[in-house]
C-alpha cells in the first residue's frame, strides 16, 4: 500500500475512530501479507498517543472521545506492588488512588488527557494504604514532562 494516499487519507479522516477503523482495516491487511505475530492494536497506538515512560508502570484499559476531548484510562499495572510489601503475604489489593489527569498532546484539534490511576494497597490486617510514587509531571504542571519542555516549563 503506498505511503502517501494514506497519510492523505488520515489528515482528511473525520475523527480517531475513522482513523482507527482504517487503522485495523491496514492491520488485518498487513496480517495476510506479512506475519506479524502477535501484534495488538490498542498497544501499538497507546505507544504513539502514551509517553513511553508512561508505559513502563501502566497499561491503557479505555480510550473514549467526548465532544471536546480525548480520554486514556491508564491503570498501573499490577504486578507492581511497593517494594515494603512485596515479601509480605498478608498484602492485597485495595482499589485505586484517586486518578490524576495529565495533558498529554493535541490531537486531531482536541487535547489528549491520560487519565492515571495507582493502585493501592495494605495489609490484609490494617487500614493502613501503600502506593508507588511516580514522577508522572514536570513541576505540578498537570502536563506531561515531554509537553512541559515543548512549553519550557
């Protein structure tokens, strides 16, 4: 497939869901032409519109477009339990910390929000709540730091 009708094609597309449509349609194309292996969409897109620093500590479970912006859901992946707690058996689970929205980019004219929520965790026995930290913004700037140097925050 020649590389210049497609970029023509995704700079006239409607929105991200057209370009994704297309997108998977190009993935399942290249799938019968060429082995792949096993390649997974949401992932290869996550690691174009998520910083990859980013993507080290969290996986995208939801990208949603409202009227006026994008939302990506990233939930911290679960094996990464606080260095304290790792030998301790009696550690659980115990939901999420409240989430931090971060501005990522702009993206087809509507800004990019990741959405980041930390696991939390205790001791099955206490009430007491333990959570990685993570420099996930440049100076309390709610941006990431890639954007913040764009801005020379």
């Amino acid at each position: 497939m020649p590389f210049y009708p497609l970029l023509l094609w995704f700079l006239r597309a409607n929105s991200f869901i057209e370009v994704l449509g297309s997108m998977n349609f190009i993935h399942l194309h290249m799938e019968k032409s060429v082995s792949s292996g096993s390649s997974n969409l949401l992932y290869d897109l996550s690691r174009v519109l998520v910083p990859a620093e980013y993507l080290e500590s969290f996986e995208v479970v939801e990208v949603k477009e409202i009227a006026n912006e994008w939302r990506i859901v990233l939930h911290e992946k679960a094996s990464l339990i606080p260095v304290f707690l790792e030998s301790n058996p009696l550690t659980v689970l115990d939901g999420f910390c409240r989430p931090l929205s971060i501005l990522s980019h702009a993206f087809s004219l509507k800004p990019v929000f990741l959405i980041v929520y930390r696991r939390r965790w205790k001791l099955s026995n206490t009430d007491k709540h333990y959570s990685n930290e993570y420099q996930l913004t440049k100076d309390s700037a709610r941006i990431t730091p890639a954007l913040a140097d764009f801005f020379k925050i």
